[in-house]
C-alpha cells in the first residue's frame, strides 16, 4: 500500500473509533438529572436547541416514571407551552433562573388537533420541566420549592 492508501485509511480508522466512543457515550444510563423536593431526582433529556423545543416530546408513547425533558431557555421570560402532537399526559413545571419552582400545569393533556390550547405561566422562567401527569402532586412539588441540577 502506498502513503496516500494508509494515511486515508488512518483517518478513517481515527474517524470511526471517535464516532463510536461519542455514539457509546450517548447511549449510556447516564442523563443529567434534575432534583427537587426530599432529594428525588427525574433523568432527564435536556433540549437546548429551537428545533429541539419545538419538537420536545411530541410523537413519543410513553415517558419512564423517573424520567423527563428539560428545556434550557438562553433569557428568563414567560415561556409558553402546548401539548400539539404529544401522546401522553404531562406535568409541566416552570423554573426560574434562581433555580425554584415558579409555575406548574398539572395535568396537560395531548392535543392532536390542529388548534391546542396554550400553557402560559404567570411568572418568568429559564427553564421547564416536563414529566408524567401526576408526578407534581406525588412528589408534593409546590412553587417555591428549590431544584438542583
């Protein structure tokens, strides 16, 4: 083989073993967690990204007891929500940058129609938590409460 031959396949092989430590690690048990009241914590995706928000959890059939998504906002603001194209009932928890609990929509249902209903919080957030329906109240999450991740 000649220099050229070896050099492309070393990139590749280089290209190849990066790819699959990043995929691995991807798909490790390891989430970010997000922890609120008497230390229980939910694993959760975070979405940072416009397209990622917008998207969320739509189209998904189920959520894990302990899992959720947490939307990261760049500025603190009132942040609205709707539940177009989301399969599953949801708990949505809004918090602000001081990192407590400001505005929760217990509840939400799934809307497939074209016209959803819009969740608009009464107070600014810099981010939102959305879990399974039911695991506010189960968990005694109240506003005012402190979150930790």
């Amino acid at each position: 083989m000649d220099k050229k031959t070896i050099l492309v396949f070393g990139l590749a092989l280089i290209i190849l073993s990066v790819s699959f430590f990043l995929l691995a690690g991807g798909k490790s048990s390891s989430f970010p967690r997000v922890c609120l009241k008497d230390g229980f914590c939910f694993q959760v995706e975070v979405v940072q990204t416009p397209t990622d928000r917008a998207r969320g959890l739509m189209f998904r059939e189920s959520l894990g007891r302990e899992q959720g998504m947490l939307f990261i906002f760049s500025e603190e603001r009132e942040h609205s929500f709707w539940m177009k194209n989301t399969l599953i009932p949801l708990d949505i928890i809004w918090i602000n940058s001081a990192k407590e609990v400001v505005f929760i929509a217990e509840g939400a249902q799934p809307c497939l129609d074209e016209n959803c209903e819009t969740i608009v919080p009464n107070a600014k957030a810099r981010y939102v938590l959305e879990v399974n329906a039911g695991a506010a109240a189960e968990r005694g999450i109240r506003i005012g409460d402190r979150v930790d991740f």
